[in-house]
C-alpha cells in the first residue's frame, strides 16, 4: 500500500471511531471540507504534514498517535 492510501484509511478510520462524518472533520480541524474530500478521493497526491496536523488537533490526537497506526508498517516503497 502507498502512503497516500494509508493516510486515507487512517482518517476514515479515525472517522469511524468517532462516528463523524468528513464534514464534521473539516470543521473540527479547519481544514476545508474540498481539500478533506480531496485527500480522501486521491486528488491530493502530497497530503502536506501541516494539513495532517490540523486533522489530528481536530480529532484531538497527536501526530505521532496517527502515524503509530499498523497501517504503516509496511508502506510500499514509493520510487517514481
């Protein structure tokens, strides 16, 4: 699995756990709800650190507790 795809699991994921929906997210985090749904449908290929930390303080988790999911563990290598 590619990271872009591991970072979508993760925050539907997260969502799941919550029981929140994308939009409920973007407002949480101050992210707009375009670039959440971008991210999710894979128009946004290079998810920025900045935009990932938003969605954590939004979910209220750190960003080491998102990245220290086992879901990337084993990333595929990304050489393009």
């Amino acid at each position: 699995m590619k990271a872009e795809q591991a970072v979508v699991r993760r925050i539907l994921g997260l969502c799941r756990e919550r029981n929140i929906t994308v939009n409920a997210l973007a407002t949480l985090s101050a992210v707009a709800p375009s670039t959440l749904k971008n991210i999710l449908y894979g128009n946004s290929r290079n998810t920025g650190i900045v935009t990932i930390a938003k969605i954590c303080n939004g979910l209220e988790i750190s960003i080491v507790d998102f990245f220290s999911d086992k879901i990337f563990e084993s990333l595929d290598p990304e050489i393009d």
